[in-house]
C-alpha cells in the first residue's frame, strides 16, 4: 500500500528495522503499545520478542490489511491516538508497567507527545516510550536551558521523562524518504523519587513566559504575575532567582520554584 501523505506517513525501511529494534530491547515479558505501525514493520518482530502489542493505526485501510498478518497477541485498533480512548484496550499495571514504541507523523508529533505525558500524569503506569520523531525535535526535547532549542517543549517534557538520544535516522532509512532528518529517543517515565512534582501554576507559567523569551524575566514574567494580581518583582525576589535573566536560561527546578511560589501565595 502506497504511503498517504494526508497521514503524514514514511514506512521504516526493513535494512534499519534490526537497528530500531535493537535499540528497543523488548524482553519476553514486555507489553507495548505501538502508535503507528503503519505495514507492520516493527509491530511483527515485537510480537515476536514480547508478551503482547496493542498498535493503533489511524490510516483504516493499513489497520485491517496488518489485522490479518498479526498473531494472536497483537490487537490492531484503527483510530487516532490523539483522541480514542486506549483504556479498555489496556490492562494497567503498576508490577507490568506498559513500554511504548513509535514511527510518529512529523506533523502531529508534539500534540502526540503531550498525550502521552498526560496518560502518565493521570496515574497510567508506563515504563518508557522508543520514539522515532523528527530530529528537530528531539533536538527541542533534549536541549539544555540557555540553548537555542530548549523551550517550552523541553521544559514539560523532561519534568515528566528522562530523554536519551539513541540513533539518528537519515531520510534513507523511510520510503517514501522525508525531506528532513530523524532521530530515535527513548522517553523514560519519571517515577518515584525521581518524579518532580509541581503545582498546577506550573504550564501555565512556562507557556506565558516563553512567548517572550528573548526579554528580561522580570518582563516576561509580569503578564503571568499581573493576571494574579502579583508583582513580577515580588515573585523574583521572593525566589531569588535573577529577574535580569532570560526565560530561556531558567532550569526545570527554577521553574518549579517560580509555580510554587504563585501556588502558595
């Protein structure tokens, strides 16, 4: 079946499925949920490897053409990922938590990355996520502050995973061949005492403050301040934190200090 580009789809070529699967490392009693699978390129070899795949495919006509090639512990859902409910296609399982595994539209890549962070926030047991994105963006998620690429994407993403550049991808290695570069991270799922934990202040504040991250803190952070009818000034100083710097050279602690500090007061 020939690639719909209203899908944003590029197939995994099978000379670097070993490469990506390697990476993965799925073990014997490992659950994936694959977002993606697309002809099944990854999804047959981790059926193979692991306990059970539950792949969700937008594209309808390539979910029941690899409905009928899978064995009996893959389940193929075709919908979108941004807005199906997978809970009852999912046993969760703080002793088992889920891995998941991915070929993301480039074009829906952040919204999907979003979704994923909720699930975990909402209490949905999830060990990692092996991801192939485009490597702008795993560049953006991986960034440190002070950087080029560090933003808002960074700073909600690694207060709720760990992010490890695992392989780059170069256009080659889908058909039909994207026009930019790709990189495989694995996302692995904060929990215990490396989650950080930060009050519901906290997204709201980054968004703001991010919108004008070339100007001093104490600027940008005075939209976000005034809308609670605080000082800007007063919340810098109560923090400590240098209100001549800018947004972009805070750190995901500094931010959890500035939201607290408008959570408790």
């Amino acid at each position: 079946m020939r690639a719909r580009k209203r899908f944003g789809q590029h197939f995994l070529e099978p000379a670097w499925v070993h490469k990506v699967l390697h990476a993965i490392a799925p073990a014997a009693t490992d659950r994936f949920l694959e977002i993606g699978p697309g002809r099944g390129a990854l999804t047959l070899p981790l059926a193979r490897a692991a306990s059970r795949v539950v792949a969700v495919e937008v594209d309808r006509d390539l979910a029941a053409a690899l409905r009928q090639r899978v064995p009996a512990n893959v389940e193929v859902i075709d919908g979108d990922f941004l807005t199906i409910d997978v809970g009852p296609h999912l046993v969760w399982d703080e002793s088992s938590p889920w891995r998941v595994a991915g070929n993301l539209p480039y074009y829906i890549t952040s919204p999907i990355l979003v979704r994923l962070f909720q699930l975990h926030r909402d209490g949905r047991p999830m060990a990692d996520a092996t991801l192939m994105l485009q490597r702008e963006v795993a560049d953006r998620l991986s960034a440190q502050p002070g950087t080029r690429d560090y933003g808002v994407l960074t700073v909600t993403a690694q207060r709720v995973v760990r992010v490890d550049r695992v392989l780059d991808l170069p256009p080659g290695a889908f058909r039909p061949a994207p026009r930019v570069h790709s990189a495989l991270v694995r996302l692995t799922f904060r929990t215990g005492d490396d989650r950080i934990e930060v009050p519901p202040a906290f997204d709201d504040l980054v968004r703001s403050v991010f919108t004008q991250r070339r100007k001093r803190l104490s600027n940008a952070l005075r939209p976000f301040a005034e809308s609670g009818g605080r000082s800007a000034e007063g919340v810098l100083q109560a923090t400590g934190i240098d209100g001549s710097r800018r947004p972009e050279s805070l750190s995901l602690p500094e931010f959890a200090e500035l939201a607290r500090h408008f959570d408790r007061n």
